[in-house]
C-alpha cells in the first residue's frame, strides 16, 4: 500500500498540469470556434456589401485567419505539453513496478511539459494581439459613413 501510495504522490505533479492544460485548451478551443464562425460571417457580409468595403473586410478576414492559425499552433503545443506530462505518469509508474531510477527521464519530461506550456502561452498571448488589430478593424467598419 505504501508503494502505491508512493507512486500517486509522485504523479501528482504531471496529472495536475495535464488539468491546467486541459483549461487552456478549453480556452483556445472556443476562441478557434470563435474566429472560424467570424470568418463565416465576414464572408457572406462581404457578398452583401459593395465593392467599396471587400478590402476592409479582406483585411480582417485575413487577420482572423491568422488568429485561427495562431489557436491551431497554440492548440498543438498543449497537446504535446500533455503527451509529455501523460507519459511522465507512466515512467514513474514503470519506475515504481521495475524498481529502477529514472529520475532523468522524469525530470527530461517535466522540463518539456512545462516548455511547451510557455510556447502556447506566448503564441496565445500573439493571438490576443492580432485579436485587437481584428476588432479594431471591425470597429472602423461599423463606424464608417453611410
């Protein structure tokens, strides 16, 4: 029972940031729902508009398209985070059953866990950005002249 209880206490760590990743991905997840169901929307505005306006709404088609490519990197990047803290989990889990020391290896996959964490927060963080240069093209569409 010690051992087990050993070897749960050890995971913890891993399974936690697997919980944490989960969350963000729920995030990105609907701000790529988000952005792909605005492209939709731009596009049958643009069939609607004169040909004075597709260039403004080009623009931010173009811009929302790169947020959508950003939440895909961004998106990958947690898997991978997760995949590496998954198999963390299971190298200490075979370290607990074939009694062998492979504190290396854990702290390898701990190191790049949390690496690709930081890469998807940066990329998210991109997102958010063009986000705004999105908006604010928005923004000076609906508050043009008639």
């Amino acid at each position: 029972m010690v051992e087990f209880s050993a070897t749960l206490s050890d995971a913890l760590a891993p399974v936690t940031l697997i919980s944490g990743v989960g969350l963000l991905l729920v995030s990105m997840s609907a701000r790529y729902c988000h952005a792909t169901s605005r492209i939709r929307q731009l596009l049958a505005e643009r069939k609607e508009e004169s040909e004075d306006f597709h260039e403004e709404i080009d623009q931010s088609i173009d811009l929302i398209y790169k947020r959508a490519s950003l939440l895909k990197t961004g998106i990958l990047t947690l898997m991978i985070s997760a995949a590496f803290s998954s198999l963390q989990v299971l190298v200490i889990v075979i370290e607990r059953l074939f009694s062998l020391d492979l504190s290396l290896m854990k702290s390898t996959m701990l190191l790049a866990s949390v690496i690709f964490i930081v890469i998807s927060s940066c990329i998210y963080v991109s997102e958010v950005q063009v986000s705004v240069k999105a908006l604010g093209l928005t923004v000076h569409h609906h508050n043009r002249p008639q």
